[in-house]
C-alpha cells in the first residue's frame, strides 16, 4: 500500500471516530444543511459554498461590548491603540483559524471535544462556565440594543432593555429559513454597520482622518500616556469572545463535507480564507469606532449638546451615549447621530443572534441536552436582562458603561477555559492527524493565548474592583 493510500485510511479511520452520533450532533437542523462542490470546482465556486461562517463569528467581535472601549481608546488617546486593535484583530484571526480547523477536521465542536476527551467530571463546570460568559456577552449585547432604542426613539432605558427580550421571535424565524438565510441577515447587519461608519469618516469633512498619521500609529507600537495600558487591556479583552472558539468550530458543520483528504485540504484552506476575511473587516470596523472617537473627541475635556446641555468628558463616562449626543453638534448634521444610533442597533442584533447559536452549541455540546431554540432563547435572554433590569431600575440610566464592564470582565475570566482546551486539542497529532497545527499556527496561537491571559490577569484586580462598584451601586 503507498503512502498516500495510507495516510487515506487514517483520515477516512479519524473521521468515522469523530461522526457523533445523529442525536448528537450540535444545530442538528443546519448541520450539513449547506452543499458543498466537488474540490475540482473552481476557486470561486468553493469560495461561495464556504464563506459564511466566520461573517456569523465576526460580529462577535464589533458588538456593543466592543464600542465603549474603541470610543474611550480614540477619545484619550487618538491614535495611540490603533496598533492594539490591529494586534488584537491578529491573535482573534490565528484563534478562529484554529477553531475552524477542529471542527472540519475532527466533526466535533470545541464543547463536544470537551465532553469526549476530558474527564466526566469537567462537563458541569465547563458547561455552566461558558453560560455564564454567553449570558455576560448577551447583557452587553442587550444594552447596546436597548441604548439604540432608548436614544432613537427616546425610550425610556428600562423598557428598552424589556422590549430587547423579543428578539426571541427574531432568531426562531430565521432558523425556519436555514443557514444560509441567517448569514445573509447577519451580512446585510454588518455591511449597515460598515456603510455607516464609511460615511460618517469619508463622506463628512469635519471627521476625514490623516491616513499618514494613522499608518504610523499602526506600525508603532508603544504605551506613551499613563493609562494606555489598561484601556488597550480593555480592548484586547473586548476583542477575543470565548463563545467565538465553541462556535466557530460547529458552524463549519454546517457545510456537507466530504472526508477525503483533497476535500478536507480544500475545507481547511477557505475556512481559513474566510475568517481572515471576515474578521479583516471587524478590524476595519472596530478601527473606524476608534478613528471617530479620535477624530471628535481627542483633546476636547468637554462639548456642548445640541440642546444646550455641557457634557464633560471623564475616565467613567458613558462614550456610547456621548457619542450620539454630541457627534450631532460636533460635525453639523443630526445624520451623524442617527447613523451612529443605527449601526449601534444593528451590533446589537447580529451579536443577538450569534449569541444565541452559540449558547445551543455549548449545551447540546457538553450535556447532550436538546431543547427547542426558542426556549433555549428565552432562557439565555432572560438571564441576562435580570440583571440589566435590577441594575438600571435601582441606578438609572447611568449605569450602562459599568454594566459593561462586568460583562467584559466575565468574558476575560473565561477565555482561557476555551482557548487553551482548543489549543491543545489541535496541537495533538492523536486528535488531528496531520491536520495538526503546523509550526507556525502553533506559535501563532498559544502566543496569542498566552499574551491575552497575561494580560487579563494584569487588569484583572481593577476590573474586578469595578464590577464590585456596579454590584454594590459603589
């Protein structure tokens, strides 16, 4: 037997081990529900079958959680982190390559490979770990809503955080439509995000940037102000979203793979063109919040509202919502704001439904349970407007930007509870075969994984004693 027909014997071995059983399998409904070509189709006819995916991942990493440090980044220090969002941008592409990777390879998600590889005794933990993170992450998606809302339409908050509860109906009636449907809406709701910052950058004079200033920014990497450190620990944690890793890995099931080794080369290789793309594009957006903030902000202690109203700029406060008072008088049009409040909106809804994907993965994953999407919906949501509900109603509307930072906190203490599991399972020749990480992945990866706990644990007191002021109203 040569050696390729051996090294196709193994792979078609790894497979079988991996296909779970049918009532097992994680988004049963969309899973292989996408056709893909033949691995002779041409570049273009791959490249469409496959794309998809990582758009859904992405706008983890532009949602509402993600605004609030941009926006103070820019405000304070122009753009000084500019290279921090591009070095977070960087380690987030090497961690959902990886992700993408275990989940073509072995059939599995990242939970799945939890269950099946670690001890039975770690189910429960790393289950209700990674809730907790969703339900943080679905309360920072909440407010963002809530906040479009409340400044649109002058809702007062508190309802606007209830009336967010019945994005429910939203998710329920686009899983009726399949996966394509879903990555479509999540595509039109990222390219409104991206037309609206387009036009508020490049199309009002007042906020056209020097592109001189910000490539040199990008390519200089220092901490030249106090402070610098912990907002851009702020926007790293803000950046890499543990549920990301669970459901990177089981939305490339989505797509009928074939098992031989061309047909799996060719999976591996677009999954990875596709979430370069598509987190490119989150870079570019999350560049664009920081650049405005820059742009509008930077140097200024205080602005004048459209109402007369002053608004002082201070370490605590709340940038998304100055950002839509005062970008209306800064740059002469009230359309600044509405574009703004919009694509606020539209953050607020995609990370909705990627959030909610994500929280059926890692149940269905790690305890084999089963429950209809919109009661597994309906949960997740509520657990996380409890919170924003007790919070606000007992602080008022003031109260945003700290809930935010509780949110981010808990996803920084469970990052490394996904990241170095999916490291080490895909730098396992055992699991992976010859699929494992090569060199350059394996630095790339546990570097990263390394360099975002270090530098979580570094801000972890602070952010810790933050969250215990918005828990004691402190």
């Amino acid at each position: 037997m040569s050696q390729q027909q051996t090294d196709l014997k193994k792979t078609e071995n790894r497979s079988k081990e991996a296909k779970l059983p049918p009532n097992h399998l994680s988004l049963e409904g969309m899973h292989g529900s996408v056709e893909v070509p033949h691995h002779d189709a041409g570049f273009w006819k791959q490249w469409k079958a496959f794309v998809g995916p990582a758009l859904l991942v992405s706008v983890g990493y532009m949602d509402p959680g993600n605004w609030g440090t941009d926006l103070l980044g820019g405000a304070q220090f122009k753009y000084g982190l500019l290279w921090v969002i591009g070095l977070a941008s960087l380690m987030a592409i090497f961690m959902q390559i990886i992700a993408a990777r275990l989940g073509v390879v072995t059939g599995k998600d990242l939970a799945q490979c939890c269950r099946d590889w670690y001890p039975k005794w770690t189910r429960w933990p790393n289950w209700l770990f990674s809730e907790v993170a969703i339900g943080a992450c679905d309360l920072a998606e909440v407010l963002g809503s809530a906040v479009a809302l409340n400044l649109m339409f002058h809702i007062p908050l508190l309802w606007a955080v209830i009336i967010t509860s019945l994005d429910v109906l939203l998710l329920l009636g686009l899983q009726r439509f399949g996966m394509r449907t879903i990555e479509a809406v999540v595509l039109v709701l990222v390219a409104t995000i991206g037309a609206c910052y387009f036009i508020e950058i490049f199309v009002f004079p007042q906020t056209q940037p020097s592109f001189l200033e910000m490539g040199s920014a990008l390519i200089s990497p220092a901490f030249r102000h106090v402070g610098m450190i912990y907002v851009a620990i702020g926007i790293i944690g803000a950046t890499v979203m543990p549920h990301n890793l669970y459901l990177h890995s089981a939305l490339v099931q989505s797509r009928r793979l074939q098992k031989d080794e061309s047909s799996m080369k060719q999976a591996v290789r677009f999954n990875t063109i596709d979430s370069v793309a598509a987190l490119t594009i989150a870079f570019f957006v999350n560049a664009a919040i920081l650049v405005l903030a820059a742009m509008v902000f930077y140097g200024k202690s205080s602005v004048m509202t459209a109402g007369g109203q002053l608004v002082e700029f201070t370490v605590d406060s709340d940038w998304i919502r100055i950002a839509y008072l005062t970008l209306a008088p800064l740059l002469g049009t009230a359309v600044a704001s509405t574009l703004f409040a919009v694509a606020l909106l539209a953050s607020g809804q995609s990370s909705t439904i990627t959030g909610t994907l994500a929280g059926q993965v890692v149940m269905e994953g790690f305890m084999h349970w089963r429950i209809k999407p919109w009661v597994r919906r309906l949960i997740t949501r509520t657990l996380a407007i409890l919170p924003a509900i007790f919070i606000i109603g007992l602080r008022g509307e003031s109260s945003v930007t700290d809930l935010l930072t509780l949110s981010q906190v808990i996803l920084a203490l469970q990052l490394p509870f996904s990241m170095f599991p999916l490291l080490q399972f895909t730098s396992s020749r055992k699991r992976m075969g010859n699929w494992k990480n090569g060199w350059f992945l394996m630095i790339a990866g546990w570097g990263s994984a390394l360099l975002i706990t270090a530098m979580d644990i570094y801000g972890l007191p602070e952010s810790l004693a933050a969250a215990w002021r918005v828990i004691i109203g402190g």
